[in-house]
C-alpha cells in the first residue's frame, strides 16, 4: 500500500465554499433541506426530443430564476452547461467569501473541473444545424460552446481565475478526480485556491447511451434494493473552493471542512463493467484511508456511489466489505442519487457537497425508494425512510466510472 | 538528479513514421506527412489535404480482442503508450506486454491523456442517428468507445495500469498540461509513474469546424501546405495521431535500471484570463505569468539557450505565440515547429514536439520547419534546414484560443 509522502501531510486543504445546482434544486442550502425533507427530484424530462420512445424521467435542475440569471455573461446563456456552472460558481465564489475581496492574484486562482459531456447540448444543436442547413450555414457559436473549455471560460473569466482552467474526465469519477488534482495542485503550492468539482447538463446524449445499455430503469431508483434495475439520468453541478487551512484562517474565512483523503485507481478490467470484486474500488479506498491517516473504524458515514445498477451495486457493496470489515455494519449508507438520479461528471462535486453537509449536520441524508436491501449484503447499513442523526467527524464519498476509474475521498470537521 | 523529475520512455504515432527516433529522422530529412484526402462529412465531400496516418496496423500494438471495436483515437493512444512504457522498461515489446498481473508498480503508475476532438467519428457515428431518429438509434458500442476517457482507458487495461487514468479536455495546450500534472503527481508522490500525453484522431468535420472560424487553409490554397510562421500563411492543415511520454522520478528510474531521456524542469499553465487584453494578445499575458518564473525555478533559465519548439501552425496566432515569446527571452531564439510536417495535430503536436526536442538536443540537431519566407522579429531565427545546435535544453510551448497557453522545459544534461 503506497504511503503518502511527508510533502502530502505539510498543508491542509480545506472546503471554504460550495455551489450546488441539482434536480432538488439551486444553492446549497437548497438542496440539503430539500434532501432531508425525503425531496424526490427525479420526475419527466423535459427540453428532450424523445421522437416516440417511452421517456423514463431523470433529475433535471430547474429553471434558473431571474435573479439567478441576472449577471451570468451573455456568452453563457447560451449553453445550459455554462449558464448553470456559472451560477454554481458564483454560489461558491461568494459562499468563499472571495467575491469582493480575493487576496489571492489571479495566476494563484485555477479551476479543475471534471464533466464527460462539456456543451454537448451545443453540439446537438450545431449537427442538428447542419443536417438541416449545411456545415456552410451553421453557426460557429454552437460548435465552439460543445467544447468544455468554452464551458468554463465565463468562470475562468469572471473571477480571473488564471492560474489553470482545467477540464478532466473519468467518466462518472469526474467530479472526485477534478478534487483529488486540486489537492495535489494546492499542496504542491503551483496555486492557493482552487475551484474543483464537477458537472454535466440534461443530454439526451447520455440518456440515449445509458439506456441503450440498459442501465436506466423507468421505475423509481432504489440502490442497494434486492429488486433494482437500474438507474436515471441526473443533472448536477457541484463546486468547492479549496484552499490551504493557513490561508483560509488568514483571511478569516469561514471553514466549511477539510479534505483529508483522495484515492484514486483504475479496474483494468472493462470499458462500461466494473470488476466484479470491486477491486480498483478497494485500492480507491484504502488510499483515502491512507493518506487521510485514518482507520476503517474512523470513518462515521459513507456517500455510496450507488446508482442502482445490479452489477455497481454489488461491486461496490463488495469494495466496502472488504474495506471496512466488520466496521461496516455500524457505519450509515447514504445513496443520494436516488433522489437526483445519476449526475455523471456532476456526480463527484455534487456528493461530496451532501457529504460536506452530513458531517456539518451530524445526519446521514436517506436513500429514496429503497424497500429491501440486497440480502447479499448483509453488513450495509444504508439509511432509509428517514435521516439518521449520527455523530459524523469524517465521511467517505465514492465514485465509480466507464472505463474503470475509481474515486474516493475522505472529508472531515476542521479542527482548530 | 536522483530528486529530479526525468522522462524516461517516448512514443508517437503521427503522419511520419512512428517512433521517437524513426520521426526525429524523417524530419530531419525534411519530409512531410501531409497528403492529399477526401472525405464524406456531414453530407459534403471534403477535399483537402491532411497530416493522416496511414499504414497504421493496430495490431502491431494491440492484442485486445476488442481492438475492432476501438476508435483510431485510442489505438493510436495504445500504441504511442505502448511505445513509451517499452522504451522505459516498464514492459515487454509486442502487442501483449503488459504490467505483471499484481506487480506494485502497476498501482503506482497512472495514466493522463490530453484531447481536444477525440474521436469524431465515433461522437458522430453516435449523436447523429440519435438527433434524426431519438434515442432508440443509440448504439451501445459507439456509445462506450466514444466516450472521451475511452483512449485513456484503454491504454491502462491494455497495459494493465492500475492507477488513475484520466483525460484531460480542453485547447491544444492539454497534451503539454498532461505532462505538467505528470510531474505534479511525481513530485509529489502520489505515482511512481506516469504516462501522458495526447491523442487526437482525424474527421473532415474538423477541417470543415476549423474552416468556419478562418483558421484553416482556404481550400483553393490547400496545395501551399500548412507555413509556420510564413509571411504568406493563409493558415493550417489537419493532422492526427498520438504521442506519449513516461514521466517518474530519477531515483526511481535508475533503481530500476531505465535511463532517464531527459529532466523536466519546469512546467506551467495559464488561463490567460484577467489579463488587460482579450483575444490574442492575451498570450504574452498567460506566457509571462509563468514562463519567466517556471523557468528559473529549477535553476535553469529555460530561454537562455534558445532553442524553442512552438505550436506555430501558419495561422494568426504565431505572431502572437513569437511575439511573446521574443518578449521573454533576453538572448537570440531559435523556433522550430512541427506543423508543416505533421499537420496541425491539436494536443497531440506539442507533446510530439517535447519527444522531438529531446531527439534534438541528444543529437545536435535542430529539425527544419517547412515554411517558407518566415515572418519573424529579429532575433528570432527559423531554421529551415537541418541545423546544428549546441544546446542541451528546449522549451516546448503552446498556446490555445482566448489566452490558454502550456510550457515545458527539458533538458537533457
């Protein structure tokens, strides 16, 4: 097991402010009433051409309202993507405190997001475009917007974020793997903060990929559920400013938590299965534990990845099985995407904002829907019906991808 | 040099042969890998010309029994990986070597791939039966291959790398920033190993995009060629291909008896966002912002010996590339760009200049840049000859639309 180095330890990274945007709703604070109310934001889709085939719903962000619309750059409203990261940017720019006064100059300042779709919307409307009219008559704009560091070029440049502007993917990882870089970017002192997480807009896109896969259920979500069969496409954008615990006390910045742990590994295995053991998930984990300094028995609550796939779910309650041994059964479970749906490259940013919030609340979130958990997993403590109020110190958040990527990360209350 | 972060492996797929060594020659001999093309996208015939790889056996480098079902995107990622990991060590030669089944070193080794198109022909292949007919056209199989962590995926089962692999997406500068995080990751300690780079794989929609915005070579003009730097340019050609470095610690590489290639000294990014100027003249913004201190930080001024390889292409933003570049430098610069041999290969040029530069400064020679009557502030020369050189460090730099830009330094001591 890899060890971290002692330059790993010498900086602390703390969370000093979130934006969030998900099918429950917009702002952080938003979304975790609405999630501890049992809100279900999983219903019909709209803005998708379904040309006859049956639309088995999704967790689609509402509508941006007037006042949320109200300063985001023309050039953003023109792609769902941009105009919602934006909003969630600025949500976390200003929870940050960072929005009037920002010591940090701009080279310091960078954004490391994860997506697997970028504007794919603006794509579909520029193909769209030029089956009907010709590549000559089409509108450059739209096909400049698919591009995600056109995505990000509104965020980057409203709040001169010039340090770095980067967009990685790891299919559904996308979000932890965009958190794991920024830590390492933070503690290796190239930057000072760093606005990391992930998104992805409503697509029909990956609605049509998933489902011609056979991944997405026309029933409600229910992971870990005897009877699941699959999962629904969420929308989700979800960003933390990331900064060193120095810095942030320096400027007396409110300390939302501290990131202590990042794992990352790869299956190897196959491109859109993950491996049966839940091996690269394991490996994830237990390098979180390590380079968080903790036991499996320190951990207090777990953020499921969850998506109600019969093979994630099994993999996955596996990799917690052999992680946390007998510990498991007293820790709570928590898979929010049953009252999202599965957010992609959103997925990472937005649960580790929930996963912020659980330890801030002493309360695991519930998972919808789920009536009988998999007998198959006979340790999983997973949270239902209601909330659960549990003294939480520190959480894990997993994320699992196409390709094989795993993702975990440990956050935790900041002490002083 | 044992704390220092070295590449020790290089491999590259592109319109030239392939390989570090088999290119560096075929540049040298001032060959060109740009032909003629024709292609059906979008319901128009496109005829141009392209830096394309041709005679490209996947199963040279691939023994997967999925390799039909791969894009060129991650078949040229595979066997420009491949390449790289075989000439550090890292695995047997031939279309099965792979990390041991449990060897620590695959867990410690991970992989980053730069893209800016990817594979288009996959998204298209995909998207538009889905946009004319709904959702029930998707294909399962397209739909997996053509997501854009595919290549990067691919890579790490193929070689059996069990630590992360992520693509990177973004401008042209993404295959430099992959190999910068690479570093990152090394230095601190968070991978043993890393192999970055980039892929990008061909469709005429490219050549059509890249005409819509004024950057290409009008098609009347596509005989010229692809002119860095040239008074005359009337911009680029589309090339395609793949390039990959191995990226570890000294220590490390000499333990296990790989001999380090070349010393990363620095690497940098910028945005180019905040600064005063938008547009273009951004890039000397983004370039000083870093370049000056990433430089020196090693303590090597990475301009100092002149020799730099640029993303220079033949459209409008060379001047602004040299401009800034010139701006920086206190002594004469020697340019050199890959384009008009290779083709405007978005991220995968830059990181196939990183490998050319090392291949240069261990052999004393400066591959020619195809141009002609080259437009440059004094100071700056463009060698269009095979020219020698007495350098032993490169800057390889590249710069993106709205101010992006990525630089590396490496030296070969």
């Amino acid at each position: 097991m890899p060890q971290p180095t002692e330059h790993q330890h010498q900086d602390r990274i703390v969370v000093t402010g979130t934006g969030l945007i998900t099918a429950l709703g917009v702002g952080t604070e938003v979304n975790w009433s609405a999630l501890l109310a049992g809100g279900d934001g999983v219903g019909p889709l709209h803005g998708i051409d379904f040309k006859g085939a049956p639309d088995k719903g999704g967790g689609q962000a509402p509508g941006l309202s007037l006042d949320s619309l109200a300063g985001i750059p023309p050039r953003a409203r023109r792609e769902r993507a941009a105009a919602y990261l934006f909003c969630c940017a600025r949500e976390c720019v200003h929870s940050a405190g960072l929005e009037q006064s920002n010591p940090y100059a701009p080279a310091r300042r960078g954004m490391i997001v994860g997506t697997t779709l970028g504007g794919m919307n603006s794509g579909g409307v520029f193909l769209e475009s030029c089956r009907k009219r010709g590549v000559g008559r089409a509108r450059f704009g739209e096909m400049r917007r698919w591009q995600p560091s056109a995505v990000m070029r509104p965020v980057l440049d409203a709040f001169a974020l010039a340090g770095a502007g980067i967009t990685t993917t790891t299919a559904c990882a996308s979000g932890l793997s965009s958190i794991g870089l920024a830590m390492m970017m933070i503690r290796s002192r190239r930057l000072d903060l760093i606005i990391a997480g992930g998104y992805d807009p409503m697509c029909v896109y990956t609605y049509a990929g998933f489902n011609s896969l056979m991944l997405v259920d026309g029933e409600a979500i229910r992971p870990f559920d005897a009877e699941r069969k699959g999962l629904k496409i969420g929308e989700g954008y979800g960003l933390l400013a990331l900064e060193r615990r120095t810095d942030a006390l320096r400027r007396g910045a409110r300390i939302l938590g501290e990131v202590v742990g990042y794992g990352e590994s790869s299956d190897a295995h196959h491109l859109t299965r993950p491996h049966p053991d839940g091996q690269g998930a394991v490996r994830a984990m237990r390098i979180a534990l390590t380079e968080a300094r903790l036991r499996p028995d320190q951990i207090d609550h777990i953020n499921a990845h969850g998506t109600a796939t019969p093979n994630n779910d099994s993999s996955e309650y596996r990799a917690m099985e052999r992680v946390f041994g007998a510990h498991l059964r007293r820790i709570p479970v928590s898979a929010v995407k049953s009252a999202l749906g599965h957010a992609l490259g959103g997925a990472g940013g937005v649960e580790a904002i929930f996963t912020l919030l659980a330890i801030r609340s002493d309360t695991a979130p519930a998972t919808l829907h789920t009536r009988c958990v998999d007998s198959a997993m006979p340790d999983l403590d997973l949270v239902t019906d209601q909330p659960r109020a549990h003294p939480i110190r520190h959480a894990m958040s997993n994320s699992f991808g196409f390709g094989g990527s795993n993702a975990s990360l440990i956050l935790g209350v900041c002490d002083e | 040099m044992s704390d220092d972060v070295v590449i020790t492996g290089c491999g590259v797929v592109s319109a030239l042969p392939s390989g570090a060594a088999a290119l560096f020659d075929a540049l040298c001999d001032g060959r060109c890998g740009i032909v003629d093309y024709e292609g059906v996208s979008l319901g128009e015939t496109v005829r141009t010309r392209v830096g394309r790889v041709c005679d490209f056996d996947p199963e040279e480098w691939i023994a997967d029994q999925t390799l039909r079902r791969m894009s060129r995107f991650t078949q040229f990622a595979i066997a420009a990986g491949r390449q790289a990991a075989c000439e550090a060590g890292l695995i047997e030669p031939g279309p099965a070597g792979r990390f041991d089944e449990g060897s620590p070193l695959a867990e410690r080794t991970a992989v980053l791939c730069g893209a800016v198109a990817g594979s288009p022909p996959y998204v298209l292949d995909y998207y538009m039966p889905i946009i004319e007919r709904g959702v029930v056209a998707a294909n399962p199989i397209l739909f997996g291959e053509g997501v854009p962590n595919a290549a990067s995926s691919h890579l790490s089962m193929s070689l059996g790398i069990r630590g992360g692999c992520q693509t990177l997406l973004g401008e042209r500068t993404v295959g430099l920033e992959a190999i910068a995080l690479a570093s990152e990751m090394v230095r601190a300690g968070r991978y043993d190993v890393v192999l970055a780079g980039a892929s990008e794989e061909y469709h005429p929609i490219l050549t059509q995009i890249h005409e819509k915005i004024g950057m290409h070579t009008p098609r009347e003009k596509i005989d010229r060629g692809c002119l860095p730097f040239a008074r005359e340019s009337a911009g680029y050609l589309m090339g395609e291909g793949a390039a990959f470095v191995v990226v570890e610690r000294a220590s490390s590489a000499l333990r296990r008896g790989a001999m380090p290639l070349a010393r990363l000294c620095a690497a940098g990014m910028s945005t180019g966002a905040g600064a005063a100027a938008g547009g273009f003249e951004a890039f000397e913004t983004a370039l000083g912002s870093f370049l000056v201190p990433s430089v020196t930080e090693r303590g090597v001024d990475g301009l100092k010996d002149g020799l730099v390889f640029s993303s220079a292409n033949g459209s409008v933003l060379d001047a602004a590339e040299v401009g800034a570049l010139h701006g920086l430098a206190a002594s004469p610069l020697t340019v050199t760009s890959l384009a008009g041999a290779l083709g405007e290969c978005l991220s995968m040029t830059p990181v196939a200049s990183v490998i050319t530069a090392i291949q240069a400064c261990w052999h004393g020679r400066c591959p020619p840049t195809r141009t002609t009557d080259p437009s440059l502030p004094e100071g700056v020369s463009c060698p269009q000859v095979t020219t020698p050189i007495d350098t032993s460090s490169a800057v390889i730099v590249a710069t993106g639309l709205e101010g992006a830009a990525a630089a590396i330094h490496i030296d070969v001591t």
